[in-house]
C-alpha cells in the first residue's frame, strides 16, 4: 500500500476545489523542447525519464547537498503556483525517501532560488505540459488523463557549471491508479522517476557514439 504524504493531501485539496484543473478541452499537442534549456543537442535517451544529460567523467554521489527550487512556468498557460511547488516538493520527497545507500546527496534544501549558494548543487526546473485530457466520447470523469512534464537541471551553485539535464514527461489517468485524482499521480510519479535517475544516471548512447 502506498503511504499517503502531506504532499498529496495537499494536491488532494487542490484538486477539489479545482486550483490545478485546467480545464475539460483537448489541448494541442505542446512542443518537444519549451526553451527553459540553451542545448538541447546535449540531451540523449535515458533510462527512468525520457532524457537526459551528465556531464562527462561527474559522480553525483560526490556532492553533498542540493537546493530544489519552486518550479517555473514554461507551460505556455497559466498555471497555480501551489502547482509549482508541489512538484519541486514530489521530487524532494523522493530523493529523501531514497535508501542511504543509493541517495546522492546528505541534504536537500528547499531554499527559493537565488539564495546564498552554500550548497552544493542547485537543481532548477520548469513545467513545460500540464493538461488534463478528457475523452469527449465517455460520460465517466474515471476517463481524465493527466499528462505532466518537466525540464530540469543540476548546476554548481557557485561556479554555475552544468552538470545534468533531465527531460521527463508522465500521465495517468483515474483509472490506472489508486489516487482520487489524475494530476496528483502524475506529479507523484514525476518525482519518483526524476529521483531514481539521479541516484544512478543512465545515458543511452547515440547512435554515433556505438
């Protein structure tokens, strides 16, 4: 049974009084890279989440701390800023849930972005697709799909040096899981991949690299 968190009672209220519906219309389909990136000829596929990118030669296990910031909005819409946050918080959480063993970092600090740059790593990230897609054809609301993604980025706090990019992008729908809502298994999920990988980052080689 999965242990239910302050973060998703949260999503859970918000989700009810309808903060993080952004409506019943199909959307058009968003663009593959939303721009918050300047290279996306770094990304390459990777195990866990859809992309990605390490700094050749990096451990991430060698950095101690990281600073997850609230989110942006590279959606293209207007999003709730409760939004934002919850999934900065749905990737925190997963990172400290991490087994000792496999966390890359002894701290992780919720600190708003551009505070003083005592840690170590600062992971930055944007939400580029956040929808609810109904199926106009059902009369059950069990047929909404949330569809969610992010583009974020590990970087020195005090050389501001790249190390990683991770592009992902999860949906769900009611029906598919035990949550009340679509949006909050989404976020949930988006948070669990994003952690996984940068536990143990796996690159896919390009084909010109094989």
């Amino acid at each position: 049974m999965r242990r239910h968190t302050p973060l998703h009672a949260l999503c859970a209220a918000l989700i009810l009084s309808g903060c993080l519906l952004p409506g019943r219309r199909e959307p058009a389909e968003p663009k593959a890279n939303a721009g918050f990136f300047q290279d996306y000829a770094l990304l390459r596929p990777a195990r866990i989440v859809r992309h990605a990118y390490l700094k050749p030669g990096t451990d991430l296990h060698r950095y101690s701390s990281v600073r997850i910031a609230d989110f942006e909005n590279y959606s293209g819409r207007p999003i709730d800023p409760e939004a934002l946050r919850l999934v900065a918080e749905s990737i925190t959480e997963s990172l400290q849930a991490l087994p000792p063993s496999r966390r890359p970092f002894q701290l992780v600090d919720r600190s708003p972005r551009g505070a003083s740059n005592w840690v170590d790593l600062d992971l930055e990230g944007a939400v580029t697709v956040y929808e609810i897609r109904t199926d106009s054809s059902s009369w059950s609301r069990l047929s909404d799909q949330a569809v969610v993604a992010v583009e974020c980025k590990l970087v020195e706090s005090k050389s501001h040096t790249l190390v990683a990019l991770i592009q992902h992008r999860t949906k769900a729908k009611i029906e598919e899981t035990e949550y009340q809502n679509p949006v909050r298994a989404a976020i949930d999920q988006l948070g669990h991949d994003i952690a996984a990988w940068i536990a143990d980052p796996k690159i896919e080689a390009a084909e010109e690299d094989r």
